[in-house]
C-alpha cells in the first residue's frame, strides 16, 4: 500500500527545515527572499542570452542573410544583457545584503527572547536554543548565510532549467530520410530518446549519491559542532581576563592545556575519515553525471552532420549541455549546504515557535493613597520546572503594605524562590498568591512587576552608563539618581568618578569602569530605590559589602524603606530583629512565624539558628547591628 506520508520529491531535495526557515525569514522581512532569488535568476540566465544569440549569429552568417538582419540579433543581445544587467542591478540593490539580514534577525531573535516568560527563557531547551542560534550563526552563517545559499540553489536550479530549455528542440529535431539507414537511426526520435533517458537516469543516481553525501556532511558537522563547542569553552576559560586570576592562583593552566590536546586528538581522526568519504561520493556523483555527456556530443555531431540541425546549433546545444553539468554539480553542493545550514538554524524556527504559557490578566492594580496592600501566600506548593522535588510545600501567610518581614533559614530552604514567585517569575505549581485578596494572576503582568523593587543575590549591572544602570532606562532624572545613589551610600564615589553618571560601567569600551562587588551591590540597591515600588525586596543586600558599608545601609534603612513594605532575606540574624514579621523557612515550608520576642521565646528553630550564631558575635554586637526597622 502507498504511504500516504511520504514526502514528495521535491521536499526530499529541499528539507522541511529550509522551507520552515524561507518562512520565518519571510515574517521577519517580506524583501529579503523575494530580491535575493529574482537576482539569482537573472544572474543564471545572462549566459544564455550569449548562447542563443551567438548560435542565430552564426547560422545567419553560414546562411548568408543581410548585415542588417545579423545586426539586428547583435542588437538585441547588446539590449538584453543591458536589461538583464540594469534588473540584476536593481533587485542587488533591493536585495538585503548579509549584514542587513543579520542585523533583521538578531533584533527579531532579541525582541523575542526579551518577551518571552522569565520561565520559559529559564527552561534548558531555551537555553540549549539560544546557544545553537548563536554556534550556528558564528560558524555555519545561521539565517544571513542561508539566505545566500538560498541564492546560490536558485541561482543552479534556474541555470539547470534554462540549459534544459536550450537543449529540448535537439530531441525534437527532423529525422532525415533517404539518406541511408545510419543517418536515419542518428536523427531518429530513438536516438534522442535514448540519450534523454541515460541523462535522466545518471541525474538520477547523482541524486542518490547527493543524499548519501549529504548525510554524510551532516555527520562531520554534528561532530564539529561538539568539538568546536569544546574549543570555544577553552578559549573562552582563557581570555576572559575574570578567569585570570584563579587559573594563576591554582597553576590551572596545564589541566587546561591538557583539555585542548584531547579534543583536538579526538577530533583529528574522525575528520580525516569523514573527509576522505566525502571525497570519494563527491567524485561518484561527478563520474554518473557525466556519463551522458559523450553520447550527447556524438548525437549532436551526427545531427548536423546529416543535416537535421545547423552548424549554429552546435554551438547552443554544446554550449547548453556544458551549462546543464556545470549547474548540476554546483546545484548538489548547493543544495547540501543550504539543507545543512536549515537544519543547523532549525534551533530559530523552534525559538521562534516557543508559546509563553503565563496567563495574563487585564486586571489593573488598584493605586490605594493609603498603601493598604496586603499579599497572601495560600497553601503554596511549587516545584522548578521539569523537577519533582516541591521547593515550596504548602506555604501559607499574609503581610501587609508597610510591615517589614524578614525570611531566615539555611542556604537552600526556599527563600529566594518564594521572592520568584511572588515577583511572577514563576506561577505556583499548587495553591494562589493574593493581592487584595485577588488571584496575582489576574492582575496585568507589567503593572503588577511595578510593584516590587527586588535586588537578587545574583542581581546584574549592564556595561552601561550608570546613570542608565540605576534608572534602567536610556533617559533619566539625574537628580533622583544621585539622591538614589546618595541613600545607597556611593554617591560620593561616584562623584568622583571622572564621567559622572555617565560613565560606563565594566569594559565593554575603552573607557569603561570596573567596580567593586560591593559597590556593584550598593548601585543595585540605588537602583531598586529609584524605581519608587510600594514593595522592596532585598535578597542578601550586603553580602558583598565591607562592615561599615553594612552598618551604614542598615542604620539607614528606616528611611530607605520609610512606609514601603520590605521584605528581607539575611543570614545576619540581628538585622532581622526588628522586624514586624520573621519567617522562619526550612525545607521548603514556614516552620516558624513571629516577632523576634514571641520566636525567641518558643524556643524553636529561630532561636536556635540565634543562639548558634550568637556563639561568633560578642553580644553587644549582636545588639549593635541596626535592623531596618529601626
Ligand atoms: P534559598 O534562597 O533559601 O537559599 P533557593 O530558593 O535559592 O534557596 O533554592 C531552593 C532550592 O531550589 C535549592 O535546592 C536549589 O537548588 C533549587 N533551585 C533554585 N533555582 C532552581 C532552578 N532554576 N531550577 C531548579 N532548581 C532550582
């Protein structure tokens, strides 16, 4: 029985891959393909104009027609390839060049990686996306290549059928009669018939040979692909100059060294094999397709020989045949690199393709002049996506707008994934988030984001300006900035900088800036104070910060926060003592909730957690260290 699913032939020559990727590039830019593949055709028919015109021109000399009538075919083959030049012109000129599709692409390919969900972008697939996007695009062309192979195939296709074109009246020529029985079988219809069909089966098994080479291909690249992942990982190791210092201080250059030597052995040997192989199907692909060609230019000699085709149509049919192999071959190479490209870029059209699965609701948040917000946790329970384990089980508790809490706990209890999930970073997998007694869901994703100021452990400043840095934005108020930075205690530093707000932060030029951890740590807290929100959230605000640093952030931090709701994780346990609310997290549940007073007195894990590292810090400093309540 047929398969009904079986590919059609043309989409075993041209893979599902390289037609989903002509369509994605076709969103980005509905010029792109069109002006690339008019070019090509005319670009493969110029040499045609030449042939077809220069054959008329000598059979109308033999013939002894009129100067005029000669000058007229040579004036049309001036226009033509002046027209034909003009339109190749024209459409290179339409045509986006390699950096302009590059430019299209990347900025498609980073507007959807900025609108995609913190979740989905997370996810290992995405990631595993991105990196391909960016080994293919470095090391294969990604889509700005294909975009030429896609040219280069139309280019061979179109050279093909244009020779095929030229050579189609040869099988239809006269049959000569009476001229003996030689004559007769060489201008025949069998004759031609003959040779069409050897033709036709030598493009046939070239065909199997392309395939066998493209799989082939395909393997050796697969295989680069690793090794040449391995190299970059290498290379990258060493230059990075934030690398230097532990590669020095551990004399780990001999264990990187070693690294190298491995992958480039392993390599060697594969890609000599692979390169040999391809050698050997790349010569039988041109031994098959050239098999035809002899019988061909013994046929077309007898033909004008016995009369049935003019001298000039020597010169097209030899000229249309050479063309017909030379496109052939190159349509083979062709072909394989842009199918290889297509599968390499096939990491685009999944990315492309990914859905973002948060709901967002149309809800606005309420704008209460009395700052009477109130979250609730309800019976929350999550786990990371693709994992089992429920980092938070059933975790269930209010606050209000303008409490301070502090969540304590051992590294890995839960607490910097509660602050996700009430950022939406991630939905719960069990239970609801409230504000105002309203699923957070419900609310418009970006309204409800504008409510939190958070400054994550692993939070990042960009090598951007640093008055662009703490505003987050390209335009900003400079005197809200410095009071930000003021409060954060690095104003002065930053006055002293010679660029000002201005200056560029890390070296992403000549004049950029590095800065310290902590200094890093205090523009971020500047950061999330000048975006204002009702709710600040600091995870390990001072972790990087020098004592006095510290002791200066903290004794300000009633100002700092003033009526805002802040919510704070530490392991400095006196910074949270005064806070209206501690949560006292471990193994992914609240095992404790209270005051300092009330969780001292339960004598539970809170005070335990006190008492251990009471034992470090002299009393009075335990006491000393101001909390942000005062
Ligand atoms: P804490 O802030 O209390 O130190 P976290 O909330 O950061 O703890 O982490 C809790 C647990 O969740 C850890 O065991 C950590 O390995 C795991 N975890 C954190 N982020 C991810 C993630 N993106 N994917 C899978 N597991 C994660």
């Amino acid at each position: 029985m047929k398969n009904k699913t079986a590919n059609p032939l043309w989409q075993k020559i041209v893979s599902p891959e390289a037609v989903a990727l002509m369509k994605l590039i076709h969103s980005f830019h509905r010029g792109i393909l069109p002006a690339e593949i008019g070019k090509n055709i005319l670009e493969a028919l110029k040499p045609f104009i030449n042939i077809v015109c220069s054959a008329l021109i000598l059979d109308g000399l033999i013939a002894g027609e009129s100067a005029a009538s000669v000058m007229k075919i040579v004036c049309w083959m001036v226009s033509l390839n002046l027209i034909t030049a003009l339109l190749i012109a024209l459409l290179d000129w339409l045509r986006k060049s390699y950096l302009d599709v590059w430019c299209i692409s990347q900025k498609k390919f980073s507007e959807r990686a900025l609108q995609l969900d913190y979740e989905r972008l997370e996810e290992t697939e995405t990631r595993d996306m991105i990196r391909m996007h960016d080994e293919t695009r470095n090391m294969y062309g990604g889509i700005p290549g294909f975009c030429e192979d896609v040219g280069r195939t139309v280019k061979s296709f179109f050279s093909i059928v244009y020779s095929f074109g030229l050579m189609l009246p040869f099988f239809f020529t006269r049959t000569v009669q009476g001229k003996g029985m030689v004559a007769y079988l060489f201008t025949s219809p069998v004759s031609s018939v003959l040779v069409l069909a050897v033709l036709t089966a030598s493009i046939y098994f070239s065909l199997i040979f392309f395939k066998k080479k493209e799989r082939k291909v395909k393997e050796y690249w697969e295989y680069s692909l690793d090794f040449t992942r391995k190299f970059r990982y290498y290379h990258f190791l060493i230059s990075k100059y934030q690398n230097g210092k532990d590669i020095r201080s551990y004399h780990m250059s001999d264990l990187l060294y070693k690294g190298f030597q491995e992958v480039g052995r392993g390599c060697s040997a594969f890609l000599s094999r692979q390169a040999k192989l391809e050698e050997i199907i790349g010569g039988n692909i041109i031994i098959i397709s050239q098999i035809a060609v002899p019988l061909f230019y013994i046929l077309v000699g007898m033909k004008a020989l016995f009369g049935a085709i003019t001298v000039g149509s020597i010169l097209q049919y030899v000229g249309a045949l050479s063309s017909f192999y030379e496109s052939f071959t190159s349509l083979m190479t062709d072909l394989t690199e842009m199918n290889i490209c297509a599968n390499y870029s096939k990491c685009e059209i999944d990315f492309f393709s990914i859905e973002n699965k948060k709901y967002e609701g149309q809800l606005p948040v309420e704008k209460r002049d009395d700052n009477e917000y109130e979250l609730e946790f309800r019976d929350v329970s999550f786990a990371y996506p693709g994992t089992e384990k429920k980092i938070l089980d059933h975790v269930s508790f209010k606050f209000k707008v303008g409490s301070k809490l502090a969540l304590v706990g051992k590294n890995g209890a839960g607490k910097t994934t509660f602050i996700k999930l009430l950022c939406r970073l991630y939905d719960p997998t069990e239970g609801q988030i409230l504000l105002n007694g309203i699923d957070i869901k419900k609310y418009d994703y970006q309204e409800y984001q504008s409510l939190f100021s958070v400054v994550f452990q692993d939070f990042k400043l960009f090598s951007f300006e640093l008055g662009q840095n703490v505003a987050a934005s390209v335009d900003y108020e400079e005197e809200r900035v410095w009071d930000s930075l003021d409060k954060a205690g690095i104003g002065d530093r930053v006055r002293r900088m010679k660029g000002g707000l201005q200056t560029v932060l890390y070296q992403a030029g000549d004049d950029g800036v590095e800065i310290s951890g902590g200094e890093a740590q205090k523009i971020a807290i500047a950061r999330a104070l000048y975006k204002d929100a009702p709710v600040i959230i600091l995870d390990e605000p001072t972790s990087a910060l020098d004592p006095i640093s510290e002791y200066e952030i903290y004794s300000k931090f009633d100002t700092l926060v003033s009526d805002k709701t802040a919510i704070y994780i530490s392991h400095r346990m006196s910074s949270c003592r005064f806070c209206d609310n501690i949560a006292v997290f471990d193994n992914g549940t609240v095992r404790e909730m209270g005051s300092h007073e009330s969780l001292m007195k339960k004598k539970g894990l809170y005070y335990k957690m006190w008492e251990s590292q009471a034992k470090y810090y002299s009393e009075k400093q335990m006491k000393e260290v101001p909390s942000f309540a005062g």
